[in-house]
C-alpha cells in the first residue's frame, strides 16, 4: 500500500517528513518524488543491513534532501531534535518485519528457509530467540506465545519446547526448523481441523519476533513521540500486519481524538482536548493482494495533528 500511504500523508513540497521503518527504500523513493527542493525526509532503521542499504542509495541518489540514520524509531524524537527539528509533516510506520529480513534464511525469522533462531533486527544488540527460549521458564514461553501470537495451543507447545530442551540439551533448536518442526507436530495434534494456507507455527514464530525485538513497547514509545512531534497539520501514516499492532494503533489513535479519552460525568464531554484527529483506514485492493499475497492483512491507519497542546507563537 506504497501510493496510498504516501497519498495519506498529503506530502507539502517544501515539509518534512520521517520514514521512520526504511526497509529497503520503496517508501522513501516515493516520497522523495513527492516533495519539492526544500523538502527534507529522514529515515530510521534499526536494521544495520537496512540502513547499509539506504546509504548506497543515498549515494547514487545524491540528495541533499535525504538522510537515514541507524536507530529505533522509539527514538524519533531525541533524532528530530538532535537535527534542530522542533516538528515534522508527516511520519511513516510500516510495521513488522520486511521482505528482505523474511526472505534471507540466516536472519532467523521464518520458517520457510533454515537458518539460526535468530529474529533481531538488530543483530548487533540483545538476545536471539533462541538464547532466550533456551533460558526461559515453561510459564513464560506460553505467555509469550499467548500475548503476541494468540496461540490456542501456548500451553502443550511450551511444554513440548521445555521437554525437547531437556532432552537435547545445547543442540536443540538450533535452526529456525527444528523449532517450526516442534510446534507443526504439537498444533497438528490438537488441531480439529487444520487451516488452509498456513503454517501451524506461524502464530509462535510471530509471537517470538515481537518478544525478541520488544515491538509492542517500541510501538507504544513511537507513537507517543509522533504526537509529540508533528506539526500541527501533520499526518501520522501506520501500516500494520496482525491484529495486535493494529489493535495497538486503532486504540491508540482512538484515545488521542478523543473518542475513548475519560468523560465529564454530567456533560458526557471529553475531559482532554484532542491531539488527533482520525482520518481512518485503508485495506488493500484485491489487485495488490493479488500481485503480492503478503499485504493481504495489511491494515493503514492515518491520523492528523490538531493544534490542541502545541504552543503558538
């Protein structure tokens, strides 16, 4: 949903923007087109692969409107301000993992190739997947499993997890296939019947790349930065993958307009002036779901600054 994300955030010629998820550029391409020669875009990825990426590109570019810096996106305001920007145009979050990261088996997170457990996208910090599903307790694993997968059967998986580590001891789950293996036979055992077109470890491998990368707190510290710096105007552009991010978003952008915020208890009138305003959703056309199967539960979400707690000159 490239063209209606960009068209979301209503680009202005001479604004500046974040693509604060850079992948491999096709975001940043479009809106650089978007903007006029004052423009200014930022780019943040926590991927080093990502990032090496970008500045190839920023290289054959030569734009002196363009720059993509090695960061969360959690971070976005301390980068704006480090940049002596008070307040930006527009923010872009493409949530989850990208193509790349999916298709490249030594990165860990899928189970379609066989690499290492790995699943940072950031290789450089933290712990793997599988250093922590080596270290934790049973309990843990199935909450984990529950939270950010909605896995039904998180309980007999953590058990047959915790039973293979005793038995194999260093060698298990050493690849992404061993583990996959694990949890097919655990969810096709339980399974009345199995669903078509998917993999029965997909909710676990979800769940563990959302623990692994912490997701749901860098999201949450994200987006309270995006209110925080947009201008007034602004727009807020979240393109999310599972019901757990877009949950996130939806009540998130919700709170912010003011339609979920505490109420007078007499007038029935919010008690907070809003600081968004919901400009709503767009799902996927059937001809993009066609040519690319993987943006079929892509879910964008847009929202728009309103001047409520922004000091005036």
């Amino acid at each position: 949903m490239a063209s209606e994300a960009i068209a979301a955030l209503r680009i202005r010629p001479g604004g500046a923007y974040v693509d604060a998820t850079f992948g491999r550029g096709g975001h940043s391409r479009l809106l650089l087109q978007a903007l006029g020669e004052g423009g200014r875009l930022l780019a943040i990825d926590r991927d080093p692969e990502a990032v090496a990426a970008g500045k190839r590109m920023a290289g054959q570019w030569n734009d002196p409107r363009f720059e993509i810096v090695h960061a969360r996106f959690s971070q976005l305001q301390e980068l704006l301000q480090a940049r002596g920007l008070d307040a930006v145009d527009g923010i872009l979050l493409d949530l989850g993992i990208s193509s790349p990261q999916v298709d490249d088996a030594s990165r860990g997170f899928s189970f379609v190739g066989d690499g290492p457990l790995d699943m940072r996208m950031d290789p450089t910090q933290g712990m793997s997947a599988r250093e922590w599903l080596m270290s934790a307790s049973e309990q843990e694993i199935a909450e984990v499993l529950k939270r950010y997968g909605d896995e039904r059967f998180a309980v007999p998986i953590a058990k047959t997890i915790a039973a293979r580590r005793s038995e194999a001891g260093s060698a298990a789950f050493q690849t992404t296939r061993q583990l996959a293996d694990v949890v097919a036979g655990v969810v096709r055992r339980r399974q009345k019947k199995p669903e078509v077109g998917k993999n029965p470890a997909t909710r676990t491998f979800q769940a563990l790349r959302i623990h692994t990368n912490n997701e749901g707190v860098e999201l949450e510290r994200a987006l309270d930065a995006a209110v925080d710096c947009l201008a007034p105007g602004g727009r807020l552009a979240v393109i999310s993958f599972h019901s757990i991010e877009d949950r996130m978003v939806k009540q998130f952008i919700s709170l912010h307009s003011g339609k979920s915020s505490a109420r007078h208890p007499v007038t029935g009138a919010s008690l907070t002036a809003p600081t968004l305003r919901s400009c709503g959703r767009v799902l996927p056309a059937e001809a993009e779901v066609r040519a690319n199967p993987r943006a079929r539960s892509a879910v964008l979400r847009i929202a728009e600054r309103t001047t409520a707690g922004v000091a005036q000159p």
